[in-house]
C-alpha cells in the first residue's frame, strides 16, 4: 500500500498576488520561476519522497534540478535548501501543491525545517 502524501505539509509563503517566486539554478544560470496558485492565500506543500505516490489528479509542473533552490513570498525569504537531487513539483486545482524529493536526505531535512522530529 501507497503512503499516503497528505502525512506532511509545510509552510511555502502567503501573497496577495496569488504567487510565490521561485530562484534556482537551472543550466549553469541562476533563474526564477513562479508558482502560481488561484488566489491570494497563504500556501501550503505537501513533502513527499519517491515512495509515496503521486495521486493521478496531480500534474508536474516542473522539476528542480540540484542546486540551491529558494522561495520568496511577499514578505521575503520562506524556504532555502540544497538539492542534492531533483525535486518535483506537482499541482492540483488552483491550490493544491506536493514537492517530491528525489533525495531522501533532501526530504528528511525539509521534514525537520516544517517542524516534523522524524518521518
């Protein structure tokens, strides 16, 4: 039986314009993304590693290769780590968003940053 993803979630920022921005490296470059969500709210992901699987209903929307990876809200800083490995991020509606680490030490760090003792 699957794990279920809904286990652990984590704080990723709140906007009154409906996004979040993303900065990483991508190529050698440093880049920035947003991640857009259907209104303004404060934004929760759900932290999942490659044994949890994905429920069908959520569609990738980009992969985050290794490097440092940041999210900035309104407010400014809200989520910084290394990726040792790609991290996926998949969405769901307007709201609904899973990061799913590649890296078990990438999910376990990130598991300790939302508050969670173990996993």
């Amino acid at each position: 039986m699957a794990k279920d993803y809904h286990a652990y979630k984590m704080f990723i920022g709140e906007s009154e314009i409906a996004a979040l921005v993303a900065v990483f490296f991508e190529d050698g470059k440093l880049t920035t993304d947003f991640l857009r969500f259907g209104g303004d709210e404060t934004y929760l992901a759900y932290l999942t590693d490659t044994t949890y699987q994905i429920p069908e209903h959520y569609k990738l929307v980009r992969t985050f290769e290794p490097s440092w990876f940041t999210i900035y809200d309104d407010h400014g800083l809200t989520v910084h780590s290394y990726l040792a490995a790609p991290m996926r991020v998949y969405r769901a509606g307007d709201y609904s968003c899973i990061f799913q680490f590649e890296s078990k030490g990438n999910f376990l760090q990130m598991l300790k940053k939302a508050g969670y003792e173990e996993a």
